[in-house]
C-alpha cells in the first residue's frame, strides 16, 4: 500500500534540542566546549578566535564541519570522534515531557514525521535519545561524515536526499522546521513549506528566512493545526 502522507521534517541541533546554546561559553564558563577546543587544537586559535570562527563556520554553511572540510582539509569522521561524540551531552540534555507532548500530540496517521540533521548519525541519534522522543520518528537522514562528497544542508541535493529517504515525491507535501535561516530558505526555495525556528533570547530578523517565523515549537499547532489531534477538529 502506498504511504500517501505528508513528511514533517524536524532539525535537532538547536531545534528539537538547545545542544549549543548550551555549550555556549557563558553558560559553560568552566568548560571549553570540544567543538571549539578542536578549532583551537588544529588551527593553533584563541578560545575567542575558535568561538567566532566555529559560529561564522556554522551561521555560513548550515554546519561547522562544512567550513573546516573547505577551508582546512579538517577529516569528518575525526571531527566527529573529538567533537560531537565529545560532547557531554548526558550532562546537559534531559528528557523533555513537553517536547515529547507535543510530538505524541501529532496525529501519524496524517503525516509523517522524520528527523534532518547536518550532524553525523552517531549524534543525531544521542540527542534524540537523550531527550527521550527518538520512538517517536520514523527515520533519519543526516550528514554522511564518511561520504566522499560532504552534502548537507542548505545544499539542494540535501533536501533531495531527504525527501527520498522519507519516501515523499513531492515538495508540496514535504514540511520543515530549523533554527538556521539558510536552512529553511535552502528547503523553500526546493519547494518545501518552511519554518524558521528564532530562539527567544536572539532578535527577529529583519527580513524573513521564509514564509512562517516561530518562537517556540508548540507554536506548530497554530500553523498547522490539520496534523495535530488536539487542533484538527477545531478543539
């Protein structure tokens, strides 16, 4: 039988999950993050300099590892080994009931929903895991670290690679909610229906990344009440 439902696809580094505005250093003022560290190690940077140059990497690309690999030779996996699996997430993630109220709340029998994430498998799957909602997607497509060629997002044969691993045909039928501007005008401009995820202790950009703009993920009821139990019929 075909699966005839609509995809909803979620980011998890700062969307599902806050991971970096976590690790950031004011917060973490007795611990440097190994993302940066790594910066500082094999670029020979200041922990400033690390910080700046990962956040430029990471707001120009979509993803730190994309800069490093283009700029640097940097290896994926090795990156990924000291760096993302690096992370002491179990000491800064915890399970999140409102989130997983929110995803329960979903009605599956309508849509789909399905993770996209820059990160490598290994992380991806920890943060969701960690934050207790990894049951409730039906698949991942992430950054293949191992891949000669390094696709990710916002590079159309990302959105591509997504769309077919979720099993959707079309881009009218596929949804996307991220933190990252370029990520949702990436997914608009493939023919996606986008929503820019701004995190409420960062300023509205002046122009919109794309068609709808939210603060908080609860904020998907509004905008999309036809996939959701408690708002589908008008409740």
């Amino acid at each position: 039988m075909t699966d005839s439902r609509p995809v909803f696809f979620f980011d998890i580094d700062n969307c599902v999950s806050r991971v970096l505005v976590l690790l950031r250093f004011e917060e973490l003022s007795s611990l440097i993050p190994p993302l940066d560290k790594y910066f500082q190690t094999h670029l020979s940077l200041s922990q400033e300099d690390a910080y700046d140059l990962h956040m430029r990497y990471y707001r120009d690309y979509g993803l730190a590892i994309e800069g490093l690999v283009r700029h640097h030779k940097v290896d994926p996996l090795d990156y990924n080994a000291k760096v993302d699996d690096a992370l002491p997430l179990e000491n800064i993630i915890q399970p999140d009931p409102r989130l997983r109220e929110l995803l329960q709340d979903v009605d599956i029998t309508k849509v789909k929903l399905w993770l996209f994430t820059n990160a490598y498998i290994t992380h991806g799957k920890r943060v969701v895991r960690l934050l207790g909602i990894d049951d409730l997607f039906e698949g991942i497509t992430y950054c293949d670290y191992g891949a000669e060629r390094l696709l990710c997002k916002p590079h159309e044969d990302m959105y591509r690679k997504a769309q077919k691993e979720a099993g959707e045909k079309s881009p009218d039928e596929c949804y996307f909610v991220d933190d990252s501007a370029i990520n949702v005008t990436g997914g608009e401009a493939f023919g996606w229906t986008c929503v820019h995820l701004v995190e409420p202790d960062l300023p509205l950009p002046e122009t919109k990344a794309c068609k709808y703009q939210i603060r908080n993920l609860e904020e998907l009821r509004t905008l999309f009440p036809q996939f959701f139990k408690s708002t589908a019929n008008g409740e």
